[in-house]
C-alpha cells in the first residue's frame, strides 16, 4: 500500500472531534447556566418584549435591554443542588443569611401545638437564589396563604406582620418541620407548587418569592441548631439542623 493511500485510510479511520467537541462544550455550557425557575418567564418575557418595543421605537437601548432582560432571567434562576445522604437531617429552604435562630411560638397557620420551638430566619438578598426548596423528605400536610403588608424583609417583624405563605411537611417519623415563605419590600408575588398530599423529598424546589424575600423554618422541639446568625445558606444543601430522634 502506498503512503498517500496509507494517509487516506488513517484519516477516514480517525474519528471526527468536531461534532464531539461542539457537544462537549454545548454540554458544559448547558451546565454553567442554571435553569430558569417557570413563575420567572412571563417577567422575563414582559422585560424581553419592552426592550424591544423601545429599541423599535428609538432604535437605541439594546445593551441595556439585554443587560435587564439577563439580569431578570439570573434573578429566576434554579440551580440544580444535591442533598446531603445524611438521616436525620433538615436541610436550608432557601439560599442567603441567616438572620436570626431564636425560640419562638411557631406561627399560628401550621397548626403546630403551643410551646416555643426553634426558628432559623433567613434572608434572601435580590442577588440570591429565589426559589425554596424540600426542607425534609416527607409529606405535605398543610398550605396556608395568609396576606399581610410589605416590611423589610430583614425585620423581625416581617414574620408576623408580612404577606407570606406556610408549608407543612411531616416526615416518616412524625417530625413536623414548617416553611414560611415572606415576601419583602420589593416582592410582591409568592408561588407554592406543592398541596396536602404531595409526597416530597428534601432539596426539591417547591416554590419562589420574587424580588426580596425571607424563609422562616420552624423546627420539631428538641432539634439541635448547626447554624449562626451570619452564616451562608445553600437551599437544598446546607444542613440547618439535626431532628431529635438523629442527636
């Protein structure tokens, strides 16, 4: 066989990188980019459609509706998270800073008996993650809407006096763990996917505050507290505190 033929032959043989490299990086931009959480599309299309309405309209303003129509799309963002394997275990609601960990009466629409239990507020900042996640595997046992005004969200008041809406789930073995979805001073919509009934797993995203926002989560008594005033959340992820029954 000659050598031009020998060439030939190597290079029909040799496998073609370029579609594989295409999808590789088509694939690895793909997981760089976080998904858009639903609730977020109509804001993200209603900014989409008046920048280009003004840009039709003056024929300027481009990069700034690009830059606005990105910024909203980032704020509905809906990363994927991946639970610790830990029994036991209640994992943060929501992304952003715990504000406050006290002992407090739960709030009156879980149902919860009388009696202070602990509290893990945090905050969530209008450059945090929106979405709230499956504190615990279990059940959803209650959906509350109660509506309420728009304080900061960073006061204490903000947990009695907001609009907001309590989520209820129990798990395998009877632990009651509540979610207090509070809108701030900038939100003005909460969106709950889950009713009574659902069966959940932990790090499941199963609602969205937007624009500014607090979680509340109410703990079973007796729970022991793994976080600090301070302290960074990760929704889905970060462990907030370990149930009774796991001490």
């Amino acid at each position: 066989m000659s050598a031009q033929s020998s060439a030939e032959s190597s290079a029909e043989s040799a496998p073609s990188t370029s579609g594989t490299s295409i999808g590789h990086v088509a694939e690895l931009v793909r997981a760089a980019v976080p998904p858009m959480h639903p609730g977020g599309r109509p804001l993200v299309a209603g900014v989409a459609a008046g920048a280009a309405l003004l840009r039709l309209v003056t024929g300027r303003g481009t990069v700034a509706g690009v830059a606005a129509t990105a910024a909203v799309a980032a704020f509905f963002r809906e990363p994927r998270r991946v639970p610790p394997v830990r029994a036991g275990v209640v994992v943060a609601a929501a992304d952003g800073t715990v504000a406050t960990v006290s002992e407090v009466e739960p709030a009156p629409e879980l149902g919860l008996p009388a009696g202070p239990v602990p509290r893990v507020s945090v905050f969530l900042s209008v450059l945090d993650v929106h979405v709230q996640r499956v504190p615990v595997e279990g059940r959803v046992t209650a959906v509350e809407y109660r509506p309420g005004v728009f304080l900061s969200a960073d006061l204490d008041k903000a947990s009695e006096d907001n609009e907001r809406n309590a989520v209820l789930f129990t798990t395998a073995d009877g632990h009651r763990v509540g979610v207090l979805q509070i809108a701030g001073l900038l939100a003005r919509r909460i969106v709950c996917q889950v009713k009574p009934g659902d069966e959940v797993a932990a790090g499941e995203t199963f609602g969205l505050i937007r624009f500014g926002s607090r979680v509340d989560t109410y703990l079973p008594a007796g729970s022991r507290v793994l976080v600090a005033p301070g302290q960074r959340t990760i929704g889905g992820e970060t462990v907030l505190a370990e149930l009774p029954d796991a001490r």
